[in-house]
C-alpha cells in the first residue's frame, strides 16, 4: 500500500466545502483542517504511486476550490 500527505490551499471561504468532497474519496483515509500556508492535510492510500498522481491531478486539482496542492509520498524507513 502506498501512502501520501496531501496539503491543500483552498479559496476563502471554501475550506469546509473541499473537506466534504474530499471526505467522500475512497483514496482519502483522513484529513484534518488545519491553519497556516495549507488548509487542509489529507492522507491518501492507494495500491501504487499512479493512482495516487491520478487522485491528486485528475480528482483533487480539478476541484474548482482547490489554489494548490503539494503532494508528499510517505518513505517507508527502519528506524
């Protein structure tokens, strides 16, 4: 399984609006709003580094509330 940190800039005033879209994707596992640069944290899951390009360019980044995203893959590490 394959994981990514999704933060998101929303348009004022859209930050709940984009929550419930993205609470509603089956890629989406959780997400909290959050306050600085980026509104909102999304963790992604999905089988493969593809599908979750495909979630964040073709489903995230064509919501209309959406400014930007930045992706951040999850590195599996042995510490």
């Amino acid at each position: 399984m394959i994981q990514a940190y999704v933060l998101i800039n929303t348009k004022i005033g859209k930050t709940e609006e984009v929550a419930k879209t993205l609470k509603d994707m089956p890629e989406v596992k959780h997400l909290d709003v959050i306050m600085g640069p980026y509104d909102i944290i999304a963790l992604l899951e999905t089988d493969s580094h593809d599908s979750i390009a495909n979630t964040v360019m073709h489903k995230m980044q064509t919501i209309d509330a959406i400014n930007h995203t930045m992706t951040c893959p999850v590195v599996k590490v042995n510490i």
